[in-house]
C-alpha cells in the first residue's frame, strides 16, 4: 500500500469517496479521501496519467468530474484502488499528492440544484403518525402506495463542521389562537442518508426502477433539522417551510454506488402491492450502520441513537422512479434525503421528537443534563459505516453545533 | 424616439425589462424588450458606453448582470430610456442595436437556485378551504398570521412557449382504497405572479420589511401548473410534490422593481394584527392587470379569467421577511410564486378549479366546446399590464399547450 490505512478506517481501500476540501496551500479542488489522508486529485492529474480533461479537479465542486459520467468516474476509482495497492505505481514516492486530513478543510462536495426530501421509513412516518395523529391508525392512507416527498430548500445545505444559529419563527402556545414569535424551542435533528444524482434528464423524461442505479452517483450522511414547534404551527396545508430551511448538513464524502454494491440487502415486504412502475429487481436497500451522538458544550458525547439504513420501507431506486414518473426533470449534484430513519427499536429512532417521545422520555447526557430537544451549544454527530466480510466502507461523519439565536 | 413604439405596448418606454434572446446569428445574450423589438446588450456594449464589466450581457442568463447591484442595473435601465428619447444618441443610426421580437427566441431569463411558492390570496385560499374543507371555516388557523409557503422544484420551470406533456401519476378514484396510475385527468393552471431577488444573503441573515424592496430585482408571471388529482392524493402530510413539479412556466422578460415604482397601491387591512416581523410601511402591493385565455387546438381564444396583482392578502416585502426571519438564505436568481392570484367576482378567481368550481359551472369555449379542467392541445395564456396617467408597463404574455401524456 502506498499509504498507511488505519484498521477500521471508514476509508478503506475499498472505498475511495470523492470531495472537495482546501488547505491553507491549496484552493477548493477535488480529492479522495484515504485513510487518515486526502489524496489530491488535482495534483495527480499532473502526472498525466488521465484521458480526459482534468480541470474537472481544479473546480469548487464535483459537478463537472460526475458530468463525465460513471465510465469515467468508475474507472478513476479503479485506477486510485489499483495505485494505492501498487508500491510501484505513479502514486510512489510522492508524498506531495496526500495531505492530512487534519490539515484540510472540507467543502460543499457539490452544488445542489434541487433538494427533495423523502419520508420513506415506516418506522418514522408510523412514530409520527401515533404522536401526532390517530395511534390506531398512524400511517395516512397513502403512505404504502407513494414514497411520499416534497421539496426541501437548496440553498441551505451546508457541509459538515458549519455552526448553524438556532432559528426563530412563529409559534402558538398551547391552548391559544395567537402565535408568538421568537427562538424555536424544539431544534431536532433527523438522521437521514442522502443520494447525489450524476446524470441529467429532459423535462417529460422518466427513469424506471430498472435504470435508476445508473443516475445515482452516491450517498451521505444527512443532518435534516427541524424546529418541530415552528412546524406545528405553519405545516398545514403546503408542507414544512421554515422549520426545515434554516440549515440541513451532509457529510462532506460522496461514497460511490459502486464502493456501496458488496453491502446490499432485500428490502421490507410492500404490502399492499406497489403499481407497476415502483416495482423492482434484486436487492435495493443497504446495510449501512448508522448512530448519533449529542456532545452538549464542554461534556463528552453521549451516543442517542443507532440505526441501519435497511430499515427503508421504500428504496432509492423507487423514489427516484416516483420522483420521474411525471415527467419532472433532474440534474447532477441534486440531493434527495431518505427521511428520518428509525428502526424498530426505541434506541434506533433517527430524532429527539421519537427518542424522547414528544419529551415524555427525556435523554440522559453524560454530564448529568437531560434533553427532551437539543440545547444552544449542543453538537450533534452521525455516523455510518458498512462492514462485511473484514471489508469497510463509511462515511465518516457529518456534525455541527447548535449557536444561540441570534 | 430612436424607434417606433406601437401605442398600447406593454414594453413602452417606461417600462425597459430584461431578458435573455437568440436569433438565428445571435447567440443568447441580454436584451432590453421596446415596443416589439429588442435592444440587443451585448451590441450595445461594444459601443463602449458602460463602465463595467459587459460580459455580464453575453451570459445565457442575467444573474450575472443582476449581481451588479441595483445602483448598476438602475442606471443601465435609465440609460437606456435617454438614449432611446434622443434622436442624436449613441443609439441613433445603428439598426444593427435592434432585433425584431418575432425573429427573436426567448430564454429563462435567470437560472434559478430555488423556487417558493407561495399561497397569499385570501380569496384563493378561501375557495379552496370552501371546496375541500369546511365552508363555514374556510382559511385554516395560520393563515392570517403566516404568509404561507413552501418549496417547490426549480429545475422545472421553464420560459413560455415551452410545450408541456400533461403528466402521469397516482390518483385515487372516489370510494376507493386503491391508487390508479395514468395521466391527469384534472391538469390545471395557477395565475400567479413571481418576484426575482437580485441579492444574495448569508446563512443567519434576516431581511426586514423595510430592506425587502433592495432585494427584488423584479417581476415576471408565472403559471404554476398542477394536477389537482395527484396533489389530492399525494398532499398529505407534507405538501404538494408531483402535483406541481412537472411544469412551471414564466414570462421571459423581467419588469424591474423601478418600473411598477409609479403603480404601488395600499393593500387589504390585515386582520388581526400580524406580528412584528411582518409589519410595514407604505403601499407595497401593485395595481397590475392580469387575464388568462384557453385556445383549443384550432380554434379562437376565451377569456376566462380578468384579476389583479393588487387583491394579495400578503405582500412581496412580507413574504420576503418571513422567508428569511429563521435565516434562511437567498441568492441572485430565486423565484417566489404569490401563489394563485383570485379576486372576489367569480370572473376573477385564478384557477380552473375556482373558476368551473370543481367542475360543477364548466366553462364555454369559442368552438362551443366545455372545460373543467385543461384538456390536451389547449393554450393557456396569461397576460398582465399596469397603467396609469398614459403611462403603461406590461409584461408580454407566458403561454404553453399543454400536449397529450406520452
């Protein structure tokens, strides 16, 4: 190996995510993340050693290497495995092309045109569905017919390590009519995975079951916040707005489809019987482990919640089969969160509102504090990573601190 | 006047918008819309009468030229109408600066990052709370606290002109538990109007009331489609998605702020009193005609709808602040619908669904045909003009057909 890969890296050799980060050095380029190290893509296109234009790798994000489609982007994965392998390769004996991750700062791995958010657990929607509406009947009529979603903002995604100010807005106490306006008394987080799409569609275009892993570039962690109050209060009829646009967070590696194909599971049995055009083949959702620890200001972390993101009810290639069938266009670097992802265990629910159950159960930190929601100075962590066969493939992690309102 | 500006034009010489054209020799490029032609930019330019940089007019889109801030943008379109009054300016002579809007071929305008709608006509809500819901209760309890909203898709909307295939989706027949698949039987138009802001802001930031007007470069109209069976449907719990993603369309030439300046007008009393954040000064709702037509493949147009920009229960400058008041940020380029714009006669409602009240009053075409809803091959066609002491500023038309489902 030409690098020293720490045992249990989520950067494996098996892995190989693409980035973008800088250093005090180097401008926002694109890089693969290694071990402890990033190697840097721009500075191996020096080496002459790629067949297609290479200031791909000097851009601030992604968009234009994923443009060139996953033949290209395929095999520069492949080559980077077989070079890293390879004690003899171009790679050798140039410690300029690795910088220490420590040393890096990373970026927006792409630029998000479009985000949509899914609601795609069962576990989640039928939580939500028993605090909030009927117990005995907490799944809405639709639900197992459509991977219900809408569309969330774009502008707001951050990267990972970006505080975010608590948001403020309009709430409605208990028992009145009259809102009352100020900081939100209920930030929560959602876990949630998210995938990048890497090709583009015509408007009146669709994309079947069948074709959607060849539009999906890869995933990542997602930090979907919510201020559940806020919520509460504007969600009917048209939807969450401001409880979810003040910030969402992705973990700033884009694990590939293809690093993620040996970690595939069957999903859920659907039932009733999806329509046609939501029906697939083989093996769709993902054993990715998932947790989330809360690190409130000046304490140690305190994990709330491990989960797996084969809990999905409805899989990827389904939502974005359903997001297409109407003819509704997509571009590289569009997003598309998974939802809240629970499982069925009370320890495996994605959020403080489950967890904690609309603050009935309030969550024990380790420096004795309890938390029914998350607290100015809290910093909330998540990770994911899969493992088979003594191969490792993660995600790291995406965390960010919650600021006072401003 | 340097050149013919037919009487009654809505692109007269108060007016002066921006967008983006391409002729058959000329690639697309910035254009100033004049009576029924188009002052090209970038030919301007090369006059060398601006002291910045003009690439900005070469751009497939104007986002670059709006960045230039208002003080820019203001004195450019001041400019212009000097030059256009002086028979001996730098214009005069030069039929080269002139293309005739029919040979010409419009193009968004703007590339737009997100996408808001909005749902601010008190008359519009109230209709449809009275057919879906409760007609003693018709507005539901945040209505008149909130200017509601919600995001929708971005990379659908599209420029007028464009044709439109009339989606598929899930839709649930009445009586029944199980979804049917196929194309929308209910395939609607939405007259609204849009704003573009012209600044961006950082992830925290606020804009109030009184800065609002800073951050609106200008308006366009725009036809927010929608499927009204799939939005049925779908719509529960978080908001309308394929009901309204595969097709958004708007009026290629931008009316900036500055020209609807002289056509402000006082708005409805807001009652009860809205909180702080969305209180405001002066008159910031605007006296703008609007009208829908349908043509039916082969035969005339039918008006079907006369209503007015000024019958908004929420403002632009309130929808502004509370977009933002959780910092959400915005950048150069989004677009915020008003959400469908009906008055109070039955003439004005602003949708198919108001108009032939849930297809209980169709209503006649000139080919003695019926409509409830759109059918395929139908135009729809929206136009919009201000007017005032002789002066008149419009908006040309957006129009799209609507083709059969493919």
């Amino acid at each position: 190996m030409i690098i020293n890969i720490p045992e249990n890296s989520d950067f494996s050799i098996h892995n190989i995510p693409f980035g973008i980060f800088s250093t005090e050095e180097r401008s926002p380029r694109a890089g693969v993340a290694i071990g402890d190290h990033i190697l840097d893509l721009a500075a191996v296109a020096e080496l002459d050693v790629f067949d297609f234009n290479t200031a791909v790798f000097e851009k601030e994000t992604l968009n234009d290497f994923i443009s060139l489609g996953k033949s290209i982007t395929k095999k520069v994965r492949r080559d980077i495995q077989l070079w890293l392998e390879n004690e003899h390769s171009v790679l050798a004996g140039k410690p300029e092309l690795f910088v220490k991750q420590s040393d890096a700062q990373m970026h927006m791995p792409v630029y998000v045109g479009d985000y949509t958010d899914f609601y795609s657990s069962i576990e989640h929607a039928t939580n939500v569905g028993k605090m909030f509406r009927d117990p005995e009947n907490a799944l809405l009529p639709n639900w197992k017919h459509i991977p219900v979603g809408y569309h969330g903002r774009a502008s707001s995604i951050v990267v990972s390590g970006v505080p975010v100010h608590r948001p403020k807005g309009q709430t409605i106490p208990n028992d009145s009519k009259q809102p009352i306006f100020g900081p939100s008394q209920r930030v929560d987080f959602e876990l949630e995975m998210g995938f990048i799409t890497g090709k583009n569609t015509n408007l009146g275009d669709t994309i079947s079951t069948e074709q959607a892993d060849d539009y999906i570039f890869g995933l990542v962690l997602f930090n979907d916040w919510s201020a559940r109050d806020i919520q509460k209060w504007e969600y009917v009829p048209l939807g969450p707005f401001l409880a979810k646009n003040f910030a969402s967070h992705i973990s700033p590696w884009i694990v590939t489809l293809e690093a993620l194909e040996p970690f595939t599971v069957s999903g859920p049995k659907q039932e009733p019987e999806v329509l046609p055009y939501l029906k697939y083949q083989g093996n769709k959702n993902y054993d990715i482990n998932l947790e989330v620890g809360i690190t409130p200001e000046g304490s140690d972390e305190q994990t709330v919640c491990r989960s797996n993101f084969k809990y999905m009810y409805w899989n990827m290639v389904q939502q974005l089969a359903h997001h297409t069938v109407n003819g509704c266009n997509i571009n590289i670097g569009d997003l598309y969160g998974s939802g809240t992802i629970s499982g069925k265990d009370e320890n495996s629910y994605g959020s403080m509102l489950e967890l904690a159950w609309m603050g009935s159960k309030p969550l024990k930190m380790k420096d004795g504090s309890e938390r029914k929601f998350i607290n100015d100075g809290d910093t909330v962590t998540m990770r994911g990573f899969a493992e088979k066969d003594g191969k490792r493939v993660g995600f790291g992690e995406v965390s960010a601190k919650i600021l006072p309102a401003k």
